[in-house]
C-alpha cells in the first residue's frame, strides 16, 4: 500500500504535492531547507517525507487534525483555531476568531479518500478506533523503528489526531493497532 502513496507522488510531482500540502492543508511545519546541528541539510522533497510522511520535523497533532478535518468537510479546508468568540464581562463581543476556509478538494476526490479511510477503520490497522453507531475514517502510521505512531481519524462530529512517542525519539514499545 506504501507503493502506491510513492507513485502517486511521483506522477503528481514533488514541487507541486509539497505546495498543495503546506499551503492547501496548512502543514506548517514541512520544510524546504532544514539543517541539523551536525550541517546535514534536508528537506520535505521527495517519496518519504512526501509519500510516507517521514517529515523532516514532523507534523502537529494541531495540524493533521486540520488537514484530516478537510475530508470530513466535503473538501473544505478550515484553519483550526483554538476559540471562535471572547466576550467582556457585559456580554460585549471583543474577539471575534472566524474561522477561514477554502475548498480544496473535489467531491469525487473526498469520495474516494473517504472509501479508504473507512476500509482502514472497518477492517484495517484502524480497527482500534471502530465503535458503533458512527461512521468513522481514519489512518495510522508509524515512523521507522517505531519512533513515533499516529492515529487521524474523523466522525461526522468530530476530527481527532493522535501521536504517541517522544521529544528525544526512541522506539516505542507497542503492539498491532494499540
């Protein structure tokens, strides 16, 4: 199934899908010039931070929260925020956070992404997250060495994502779906 992420990226080209993923889903952190303390230079560009998500810096559970919401919103992609509304103490609005949004996907590409997500719930690695009377999508992933593992999922209602590992990475001592 990893392939098939690869050569899709591939056929849809790096500069473009690296845009499209910052710019269009908000992944603020995806970089194109990044060097470690040692004087490595990396980046975002290419099959795996791009097509298996083995991002330079990683990503935000604020972020893939976000992005993953985009398919739960038939294609629109809505800026997170952590309030909508502040008032004083009278009930006079002082803050008012409206939320941006913009349609980035097709109906038929959301259709599509949303038939996979729910097979992974249903009867893939996301069986974990399945519990009745919702409709529920979702993907998990787990960095190499098991250094970091995901969960983004959607209802109807609600977007979640899930990660689990450390500021310092180190191997992470799960098993299957936990």
């Amino acid at each position: 199934v990893n392939a098939v992420s690869v050569r899709t990226l591939r056929m849809i080209g790096y500069d473009y899908s690296y845009m499209f993923a910052k710019e269009k889903f908000g992944l603020s952190t995806l970089t194109d010039h990044y060097e470690t303390a040692s004087g490595r230079i990396m980046n975002d560009l290419g099959d795996s931070p791009l097509g298996m998500g083995a991002l330079t810096v990683g990503a935000t559970v604020r972020d893939m929260s976000a992005a993953y919401a985009t398919f739960a919103y038939n294609g629109v992609y809505r800026e997170a925020r952590t309030f909508t509304k502040v008032y004083d103490s009278a009930g006079n609005l002082i803050i008012d956070n409206v939320q941006k949004s913009e349609q980035i996907l097709s109906e038929k590409t959301v259709n599509y992404m949303n038939y996979c997500l729910q097979a992974a719930v249903e009867s893939g690695t996301g069986s974990a997250a399945d519990f009745s009377g919702h409709n529920i999508a979702g993907k998990t992933g787990t960095t190499s060495s098991n250094r970091d593992r995901w969960f983004c999922g959607y209802t109807g209602y609600y977007t979640a994502a899930i990660w689990c590992g450390y500021d310092q990475p180190e191997q992470i001592r799960l098993t299957g779906s936990s």
